[in-house]
C-alpha cells in the first residue's frame, strides 16, 4: 500500500513538473543577459527595460485591454438577456433550439469561427481592424456569459418572482430588486470568463485583424514565428503574473458562486 | 411568467445568433461553391476528392487521434490520482492554471526546450543518446499539443470520477472483484462520459489548431485548420478554404454525435 501510494505521488509530481516546466522555462530566461533560452549568462533586467520602452507593443496591450474590456462589457449584457431569453422561454423545444444555437460558437474551432467571421466582416463591409476584432469578441463570448449566468436563474425559485409581482412590483422591478441582485455571482463570473477569452484568443484574432491592428496575442505569433527573442520571455513572465492575479480573482469569485470545479477551462 | 409579458430579452439575443451564428455558416457554406475567380462551381469539391486533400484529411485526423489518445492515456491515471489526495479541488485548481496561460507562449517555451541547443538536447546529451533534430518533427508536434491540452482531458474525467459513487466500488470489492475488475467494469464504464466529453474537447481542436504546426511542426504538419488558415489568409482562395471549413464542420458533428451529449458546456 505505502509503495503504491508512493508510485501513485511520484507520477503526479512529474505531472506537475511537466506541466509548470515550460513557464518557469520562460520566466527563467527572461533574466539571461546572454540574449538567448540555451545558456544562462548572468542576471539582467535589460529585457523587462527593453520592453517597457517599446512604444508600439505598449499600445497593443492598451489596444488587447481595450478590447478585452470593452467585449466582455458589451458580451455580458448581451449574455444576461439571453440568459433571460432563455429562462423566459415558454416551450421546452425553443428552450432547447437556443441553447443549441448558443453552444454552437463554443463548440466550434477557432479556425471556423475566424473564417466565416472574415467572410461575414467583408461581406457586410465592415473595415478589418479593431471593430472587426471588437465584434468578433464579444461574439464569441456572449454564449460563455449566458453558460454561467442562467444556472444561477434556474435556481432561482420561481415564488420569489410571483411574491414581488402580488406585492405590485413591476416586471422592471422584478428585473433590477429581484433577479439581478440573485444573479449577481453569475454575471460576474461570465464577466470574467469574457475578459479572459478575449484576452486570450488568438485564432479568431489572427483571421479578422488585418494589417493596422494587432493584439497581444497576434502580436507574440509573429515574433515567435521570427524566432527567440529574450523579449517574449520578459512579456511571458509579466502575462504569467497577471494570469495568476486573475485564476486567483475567478477563485474567489467562483468559491462565493459554490461549486468550485464548474470552473470553465480555457484554451 | 406573466401571462401577457413578451419575452422582449429575445429580440438583441437572436440578433446576434441571426448575425454571428447562422449567418456566417451560412456564407461558410455559400462562399464553398465559388471558386477563385468567383464563379459558382462545384469544382472546390471536386477539389476535395483528390488524392492530395484526401491525404491532408486523413494525416489531419491521425494526429489528432494520436494526441487525443496520449492526452487520454496521460490523463486518466492524472484524474484518478488526483480525486485521492487530500484538498483535491486545490491541485484540480493547479493543473488548470497551465491552461489560463497563452497557449502561443507556452508554444514559444517549446521553440526553446527543443531547439538545437536547447534543455531537452542538453539532456539527451548528458544521458549520452546525444543532440537530436527534436523541433519541427512530428513527435514535437504530438508532444506540444497533448501538453496543451491536458489539461482539458484531466477536468472532465476528474469530474466524472469524483461524481462516482463510492459505495459501488465497496460494493464491487466486497462482492470478490479484483482491483482490475473493479475497475474494468464498474469505475470505467461510470466515467465513461467523462471521457467522452474530455476526447470531444482535445479532438476537435487537435484538427484545428494551426499555429503549433507554423511553430512547432516547421509546416511538415498540414492539418485541416492550417489548410484553412493557408487558403484564407495566404493563397486567398477563400472558395477552397470555406470547402475544407465545410468538411471540419460535417467532421465536428460527427465527433459530436459519437462522444454524446454534453451537457456542461466548458470551452472550444
């Protein structure tokens, strides 16, 4: 029992290993003076400097901000009436046919979802550049939103809604002193997984960005694609926090919203 | 709800399923009978059938079995050990941090663990094997991607086996099955969905992704997705991408169809 228990932890630390290695990889070199991730010189803050001065990847992390922000606003209002849309709907078949219709988007791979979004974008006009790529977030992040807000209206009991309704509330104010304060966990939680979808996306990017505008994402493809630059390494380090500041917001957010390992996976 | 209320939240909400679902799979579909110079045809899909495209389809779908099967058996033991630890919900928590990380930048990790001077040659060489070609080969590709997703495997199947009742295995074990059998015939087929849902979501992917094959595979690699991705943004031939897009779509129904219903939605 102890030596199977002792295999059992050895198989998961070398998960964990494999799992972390190649982060701490990164952030390890982004201090190589030597200016590449094969020998390490000597210690250096050059490529932290070097970024931080560099005005352009400056404003594509003000403009993949903007746009994170700014979609996971517009998606999550988007997200709540369609979560209402649904909860509301009165016959079991168009209940289903929404979901259906809502779980396309995330079902779907990136490519597809980046292809037709470039035919739709030049079909109907729309220029290629930050509304493009504005829109397309806040598409494909209005079904993650109505995921996580409509288990919390459908454990809503229903007398709460008919109590306010006897008592002369008005369906706005059924709306705003009623469903909304319950579904609050819900929407911030869909708030979140907008921002980080869209923080983290890069195929769909990739395909309706064209040439002007760039996001972070884009942005670290085309200098991987150039090869090594300790640069990258210094952003990664930087994203890597900012990544931990954020799985540590979405915990607590969650761990008030009960169940922990609902949590969506990202990709 | 109240009798003579309208549901007026559907009117933005099926706008944007008119607008950003339906429409664009429509024009996906429209645009796969045109060919290049814009005339409707159904060359494209003449196009499909030949041995060249045929070939990038069945060499697409064999990585992507090949990921989703050591992802698989890579993840199962991962989900199995991790529901036996003690604050099992903190380590579930730690496996999917790596997921939260661009998955661009632990690709550009990749380019330098495998490059030729690189930690994974500095170790082969210490063990003596000595420097190998590691970057841009196939097992790159296949090794990159099932760390990728991981991940994605190990949260269903972990999910599926901490829903399992634990009184069943008692029962099974007190009823003389082995550790095998038990686990052959009673915690296997319980998690089942799991796994099914954990393949759907590393599959569909696996078929798609084209930038690990740009980065980590050096193009030897031609996946669906990065034939989509060629035809669209570098030969231009919207027509021919929009037909193999068509195919991905018919394949992502099957897959969909053949691993079940999922009812938790989780990610693309």
């Amino acid at each position: 029992m102890n030596k199977k228990f002792k295999l059992s932890s050895i198989y998961l630390v070398a998960i964990f290993l494999i799992l972390y290695a190649p982060i701490f990889y990164l952030v390890f070199y982004s201090f190589n003076s030597g200016g590449d991730m094969y020998g390490f010189e000597g210690f250096t803050l050059e490529w932290y400097k070097e970024i931080f001065q560099d005005t352009r990847l400056l404003i594509i992390v003000l403009n993949t901000i903007i746009v994170a922000l700014l979609s996971a606003a517009i998606s999550t209002l988007l997200g709540v009436a369609g979560a209402l849309a649904i909860y509301y709907a009165r016959k079991r078949q168009t209940k289903n046919a929404l979901l259906s219709l809502n779980n396309v988007l995330i079902v779907s791979p990136d490519v597809i979802i980046g292809a037709s979004f470039l035919i739709f974008f030049t079909m109907i006009g729309i220029k290629l550049g930050f509304i493009s790529v504005l829109l397309a977030h806040i598409a494909f992040s209005v079904p993650i939103v109505v995921l996580m807000v409509l288990p919390k209206l459908e454990e809503m009991s229903t007398s709460m809604i008919y109590a306010a309704l006897d008592l002369g509330a008005s369906r706005f104010d059924v709306l705003t002193k009623v469903i909304l304060p319950f579904i609050t966990p819900g929407i911030f939680a869909g708030f979140f997984m907008a921002l980080t979808y869209s923080l983290d996306d890069f195929a769909v990017t990739f395909f309706v960005t064209g040439n002007g505008f760039s996001t972070l994402s884009v942005e670290i493809y085309s200098l991987a694609r150039q090869g090594v630059s300790l640069g990258i390494n210094a952003l990664s380090a930087l994203l890597f926090l900012f990544t931990l500041l954020l799985v540590i917001g979405y915990y607590f957010i969650t761990k008030k919203n009960d169940r922990p390992n609902r949590m969506g996976v990202r990709q | 709800m109240g009798t003579k209320s309208r549901n007026y939240y559907l009117i933005p909400y099926v706008l944007w399923i008119a607008l950003f679902v339906v429409a664009p799979i429509l024009l996906v579909l429209y645009y796969s009978f045109f060919n290049i110079e814009g005339h409707f045809t159904l060359e494209n899909y003449k196009k499909f059938f030949t041995p060249v495209y045929l070939k990038m389809t069945f060499s697409s779908f064999w990585y992507a079995f090949l990921i989703t099967f050591f992802t698989f058996i890579i993840a199962y033991p991962t989900a199995y050990l991790l529901t036996k630890t003690k604050h099992k919900q903190l380590w579930l928590l730690l496996i999917i941090v790596p997921s939260w990380i661009n998955l661009l930048l632990k690709a550009y990790a990749f380019i330098g663990i495998f490059g030729t001077y690189g930690a994974a040659n500095k170790f082969l060489e210490a063990m003596g094997v000595g420097g190998k070609q590691i970057l841009f080969t196939d097992f790159s590709f296949v090794f990159v991607s099932v760390y990728i997703f991981l991940p994605f495997m190990i949260l269903p199947i972990f999910n599926a086996l901490n829903d399992l009742n634990p009184s069943l295995i008692d029962a099974s074990n007190d009823l003389g099955a082995s550790p095998l059998t038990t686990f052959k015939r009673v915690i296997f087929p319980l998690t089942l969905d799991g796994v099914k849902a954990g393949c759907q979501i590393v599959f569909i992917p696996a078929l798609s992704l084209f930038m690990l094959t740009r980065l980590i595979a050096g193009n030897r690699v031609i996946t669906l997705g990065t034939a989509i991705e060629q035809h669209f943004l570098v030969t231009q031939d919207w027509g021919m991408g929009a037909t193999i897009a068509v195919f991905l779509i018919i394949a992502m129904v099957i897959i969909m169809l053949l691993t079940g219903k999922r009812k938790s939605g989780m990610l693309r």
